[in-house]
C-alpha cells in the first residue's frame, strides 16, 4: 500500500499547487525519510540493497513521472489524477504553455476477477490554461456491497480521439483502489486484499523478453530490457502490485530501474515494461527476471543462453 499512500500524497500537493492561499494553495511538500538509514518495511523509496520499493513507484505515479510525449504533442507537463477528496477527474498542467487541444478522460471500475462494473467517458478537457487544473464534474461511484474493495483506472486520451469521447488510445493512466460502505464513503477497510491474498482466486501471468540492449556509447554495463507481460484473458483474478527483480548469471541481485509499469494488469490486455539496470561486472550478463504480485505465484522469466545475448548486445568479451 505504498504505492497508494505516496501516489495520494503527491497528487493531493499537485491538485493544490496553482490555487490561491485563501483556497487553501499550497507552495511545497515534504517526503519525510527518502532513503533508509537500516532494513526497513515502510517509507523509503529504496531499501538497505537498494532496490526500489513501493514509495518510489507511488512517487512517479503521483508526479506523472510515467509521461512521455507521443505523436499528438502532448507533452509531459500533463497528468491526469482522480481527487479522492472530491471524487472528480482532474487535469493538472505544470507547463508554461496552455494545452490547446480538447481531450477525453475516462474512468473504469473493475472487480478483483477483472469484471468491469461501471464504465464512465466522455469527461471533456481543454484547453487547460499553464499553471492550472481542470476538473471534471463529480463521478459516479458504483454500488457495491459494503467494505469490497474496487479498482479504478482513469485514462486521458489523445485529441486524435474522436469529439464522442471514446479513448481508444489512452496515453496517460492513474490507478487507484478504495473499499465503500453502504453509502457509498471511504470506509478505508481493505481486509479484502488480504482475503484475496490468501484465498484468491489467483491470476495466470506469462512473459517473455521483447528485446535487450546494452549503452555502448557511456558505460558498457548499463542495459535496457523490454518485457511482455500477459494476463490470460481466462483468468478470474487481475494482476495487481507487479514488483520486478533481475538476477544475473552469478546469482547477483540487479536491482532494476522501472519504467511504465502500471499498477494493475487486467485479464484482457498485454502489458510491456521497461528495465533498466547495470552488470556487476563484465563477467556476467542477464539471467532472469522474477516477478511478484499481491496475490498469486511469483513468474520467472529465465534467460535461455544469456551468453548469447549479451553478445548480441557487443559486451561481455569475457563472459565464461
């Protein structure tokens, strides 16, 4: 639940950042303990061995920092976000220039099983002024039974998009889950998670490598592997908090930087994650990535002859 706490934390700063003190603006905000001074369990963007943790990822999400710019010019100074506070869509741009275009936001809600239970589009933005927010009217928020906890997925589509507001290429997305209670509040019970956890059901996870490619203009060491990660479309469970690990042919922790991965991977589609990461030596190369989810086995993704991969990619001239 990192993820969730740091992502709330960021995008309640963002949601304020342009507004008037007398509107309760604010100027600032604080991340206590980034980095842990001994093994902790909570709170740090990077653990005693440096891997990542829950916090960095809840940390880009609530920046944005998986934005890129596409073919439509929409650039990085975007991010779409869900206020739960208010429970309204809103469009935050950080840039010093308007967004010109009229763009689509929608929310879907899904079920731990991936059954969609309520699909909202059609919430219009734009143009959005530099330094601003948008925001949409208050969404609606599915009937549930009470304390079941639902997952919902805002997206921002293109303006290439047609003007009835389907997006059908979304190219910003926000995960967020919640628990209700009869009247449809916060009850902010999530007992169910770990019901799922131990219980399930279970999601059926395959990947493979797309492609490996080392930085042969800098330091030789750094790589970049892009993974295909697939939710069998019979499964009756989604894939939720993927957390990714690298070992290399000695055995060794790699420790990857991740880049686009989404907080949820539903039944229906692929999903293609980046790494990025280095050797610990030149005596070594990739041998597989693991994979863990919230609920379900752990998918390991191995390497077939990572001698020849790494050749592939022109390093490791003593690899043994």
């Amino acid at each position: 639940l990192l993820i969730f706490k740091h992502q709330a934390l960021f995008e309640g700063f963002s949601s304020k950042m342009f507004e008037d003190k007398q509107e309760g603006g604010k100027s600032a905000v604080v991340m206590w303990k980034t980095q842990s001074p001994w093994p902790s369990l909570r709170g740090f963007l990077y653990d005693w061995w440096l891997g990542t943790t829950g916090s960095l990822e809840g940390v880009r999400i609530g920046t944005g920092g998986y934005r890129r710019m596409d073919n439509s010019g929409i650039g990085s100074n975007l991010k779409i976000q869900l206020n739960l506070a208010t429970m309204r869509v809103e469009l935050v741009n950080r840039g010093r220039e308007s967004h010109p275009y009229h763009s689509f936001a929608s929310v879907n809600w899904y079920k731990f099983d991936g059954e969609q239970v309520l699909s909202q589009n059609g919430f219009k933005f734009g143009p959005v002024k530099p330094m601003s927010v948008a925001r949409s009217e208050v969404i609606k928020i599915p009937t549930t039974e009470s304390y079941q906890v639902l997952f919902a997925q805002v997206s921002l589509s293109s303006p290439k998009d047609n003007d009835m507001g389907e997006t059908k290429n979304n190219i910003f997305r926000s995960w967020y889950w919640m628990s209700f209670n009869d009247t449809g509040d916060f009850n902010y019970d999530y007992k169910e998670l770990g019901e799922w956890r131990d219980n399930g059901p279970y999601p059926h996870v395959s990947g493979h490598i797309l492609s490996f490619t080392m930085d042969n203009k800098t330091e030789k060491l750094w790589w970049t592997a892009e993974v295909l990660i697939q939710v069998d479309p019979s499964s009756k469970a989604i894939a939720f908090a993927p957390q990714f690990s690298a070992f290399d042919t000695s055995g060794n922790i790699l420790n990857p930087l991740l880049f686009e991965v989404p907080a949820v991977l539903l039944n229906e589609e692929d999903t293609t994650v980046v790494l990025h990461g280095k050797l610990n030596s030149y005596d070594s190369c990739l041998a597989k990535i693991m994979v863990d989810f919230w609920a379900g086995d752990q998918l390991e993704i191995s390497v077939l002859d990572p001698e020849s991969l790494c050749k592939t990619a022109g390093i490791i001239p003593n690899f043994a």
